[in-house]
C-alpha cells in the first residue's frame, strides 16, 4: 500500500489544496507573533487590520478574476487614484461640498462616478490587449504609466483635503471590546465583504465564471468552443476597474484626504496576496477563499514585523518573495504536469 493509499479521502483533498497549508502558516504565525508580542492577539488589532486592509483586498477580488482569465493587470493601482482623484473633484464641485444631504445617496454618487472611471479605463486595457493581441502585462504596464503620468501633469501633484462632510463618516457601527478597545464596523469593511461575495458569486455561480476559468486554462480550447474571447476581456479587465473604483472611494475616506500618487507600489502587495492564495500567473487558477487567506497572511506578517520592531523595508522584502517563489512553484507545477502527460500518467 503506498502513502497516498493510506490516507483518507478527505485528508487527500486537503493536502492538495493551497488554503490548507495557508491556514497552518497563518495559525503558526499568529502563535509566533502572540508570543513575542502582547499586542498582536487582540480583537482592536484585527480590527484595526481589517479595516486598513480593506482597499488591499477589494483591489485583490478584481485581480483574480483577471489572473484567472489568464491575464495580468498592473494598471490598477493607477486606475484607482484617477478614479479618487475625479471623483473627489465631482463631489467638490459638480454636487457641491455639502452633497445632498442625503448620506446615502451622496456615497451612491460618488461611488458610482468612481467606478464609472474605473471601468472606462479597464476597458482601454481590454480592447488594447484584445484587439491588438498585445501581452496583458506589457499593455498594463504601459498604460499604468500613461493614467498615472495624466492624472499628475493635469492636477499638478495637488492633493484634496476639503473632503465632502460625508467622507468624515465612514462608522457604520461600534461595539466595545474586553481590551478597552472597539470593533468598528466600517465603510471599508462593507466594501469588502460585499466585493468578496460578488467576486464568489461571479466566480462560482454564473457562467460567465465558468468561461473565465476555461479561457485562462486553455486559451484555444475556449476559442475553439465558441467562447465570446473579445467579450471576457471587456468583463474581466472592467471587473477590476470598477473594483478599483470601489477601492478609490473607501481608501479616500479612511485617509481622509486625496492624493495623487498616495497609491504608487501598491500594485505588488495586491499581486502578492493574489498569488499567495494560490492564483496562478498562468491563468485557470485561482479561488476567493484562497485570496482571502493570502490577504490575511500578508496582513499578519506585515504587522506582525512592524510590532515587533522589524524595519518596515523588510515587508518589502517579503512582498518579493512570495511573487518570486509562487512564479517559481508556478513553474515546476507546469513542468512536473507536462512531463506526467508525455508518460501518460493522469
């Protein structure tokens, strides 16, 4: 009897699946960092955390739709600041600084102007690499440039800090904590949790997801079946661009103010999360509760490092990392599943 024999069924499915090894290393990480500080395993701190990882993990739902489809965006940290940046002005001076005095209707307004930006220029990047049949990163790559190198000639650098009254109130409730702290229920955190479950949805109850899936597993099988190629790139790269618009809102507010290059380096981090909850690079690949856990890792570690006096240039560090070695496990995977079909080995 061999060892894969001998395990359980549902031990195999486990050990087979990227969100079980990420729960151990997350399970191990908050042990370690709880014992070597005191202030990492408090409810304040996960609450802090999830509300300054928010932005993060809204731009991370929108990425994986598009990494699945076997593409790559690099644009969208720069599609979200033009996103803030015009809808800021919007609500300044086409509403008015006071809005309508209707809270919710003020948010809908801005929120729905963000993400109109935000899907415009995801569909630039969808017809350029559609139409052109052009390499997703290289177009992105190029385009990230040409949004962000705009957006800062035509506002000169100058950042927005006479926010809407509104943006002042991003709580939607408290509770307090045994701690001496508070769970604040935010705008940030409703913005997430919502993009997580569409994402889901989109992803696992539709067809459209199904397509997705298909066209970054096999690209000319999906083309051969009749999939509508031209027409998954338009959804896929807009996706990500009306998340980067959800994303421009909420990060707006939990700042506080509206700058135009506050989001530069922010790409890698989201890609980071991505790929660490086990999307492929290649396309095919790729689950929400996988992007949740990478988000919630590199959130730990990040913090973790900052409070236990670990210089934050090391968090960078980590970032690389996990891109370079999930590139790398990426490609022996591929290899190792070439090589057990040329044996006919399924």
């Amino acid at each position: 009897m061999t060892l894969s024999e001998g395990r359980s069924p549902l031990l195999g499915r486990l050990l087979r699946r990227t969100e079980f090894y990420l729960v151990v290393v997350i399970l191990a990480a908050v042990v370690g960092l709880g014992v070597a500080t005191p202030n990492f395993l408090t409810l304040s701190n996960f609450s802090n955390l999830a509300n300054s990882y928010a932005v993060t993990g809204v731009l991370a739902a929108g990425l994986l739709v598009v990494l699945i489809s076997g593409n790559i965006d690099i644009s969208f940290a720069a599609t979200t600041m033009v996103a803030q940046y015009l809808a800021a002005l919007f609500a300044l001076y086409v509403v008015g600084k006071p809005g309508l005095g209707v809270p919710v209707l003020d948010w809908a307004i801005v929120f729905a102007v963000a993400m109109a930006v935000g899907l415009g220029l995801g569909l630039v990047n969808a017809v350029i690499v559609s139409k052109f049949r052009a390499s997703s990163i290289i177009v992105t790559i190029a385009t990230m440039n040409l949004f962000f190198g705009l957006l800062m000639f035509f506002s000169r650098g100058k950042q927005i800090f006479n926010l809407p009254p509104y943006f002042f109130k991003g709580i939607l409730f408290q509770l307090p904590l045994p701690d001496g702290g508070s769970f604040r229920f935010t705008i940030q955190m409703l913005a997430l949790v919502l993009s997580l479950l569409a994402t889901w949805a989109l992803l696992n109850q539709t067809a459209i997801g199904r397509q997705i899936y298909a066209l970054g597993g096999n690209p000319e099988a999906a083309k051969r079946l009749g999939f509508g190629v031209f027409r998954l790139h338009l959804f896929v790269f807009g996706y990500l661009g009306v998340m980067a618009g959800v994303a421009a809102i909420i990060h707006a507010q939990l700042q506080q103010q509206v700058a135009p290059n506050v989001l530069v380096g922010r790409e890698l981090d989201v890609l980071a999360a991505v790929v660490l909850g086990g999307a492929s690079l290649l396309g095919g690949v790729g689950t929400v509760l996988g992007t949740v856990l990478g988000i919630a890792l590199l959130a730990i570690l990040q913090n973790g490092l900052i409070m236990i006096g670990v210089s934050s240039y090391w968090t960078q560090v980590c970032t690389g990392l996990v891109i370079l070695v999930s590139v790398c496990i990426t490609a022996l995977s591929d290899r190792m599943k070439t090589r057990r079909k040329s044996r006919g080995v399924v």
